[in-house]
C-alpha cells in the first residue's frame, strides 16, 4: 500500500492546477478508514493525514460542503468537480 500511496502522491503534485491529471486512487486511499457519514472537512483532514498534495486538498475544498454518507458519494463529488 505504501508504494500506491508514493506513487498516487507523486502523479498529484505535478497537477496541482489540473483535475485532469489527479489520480483517482488518491480519493480511495483517502477514504480508507475514513467514518461515515463524513463532511467535507472531515475528508480534508483526512487528506492531511494521509500527506495529500495541495492539489488534492484544492479539489477537496471545492466539494459542497455536506455531508457525504459512502465512498460513492465523495467519489460522485469528485467527478462532479473534474466537470467544472
């Protein structure tokens, strides 16, 4: 898991201005472990912990701030984002 966790940090920090370019792997090793229901910030802390790139974190605070009830929800959210 380590090295996922490496190499889906490493691909984010070089797409820091693009949605385009994050890997989606990095929404899942977020919420692994993560409690629902979860709101926003719960999942920005989260993403901390886990040593997320602030461009993960810039995605993370452009989701509504809700309350999000399963891993389907946050990654909905997530491409909802992507599309913008």
């Amino acid at each position: 898991m380590k090295g996922m966790k490496e190499s889906a940090m490493s691909g984010m920090s070089k797409a820091t201005g693009s949605l385009q370019g994050l890997d989606p792997r990095v929404i899942d090793m977020i919420m692994s472990r993560l409690n629902f229901p979860a709101s926003k910030n719960d999942l920005i802390t989260r993403a901390q912990d886990s040593g997320a790139s602030q461009g993960i974190l810039d995605v993370l605070n452009q989701f509504e701030d809700k309350q999000y009830n399963s891993s389907d929800d946050v990654k909905a959210e997530y491409q909802r984002v992507q599309k913008r």
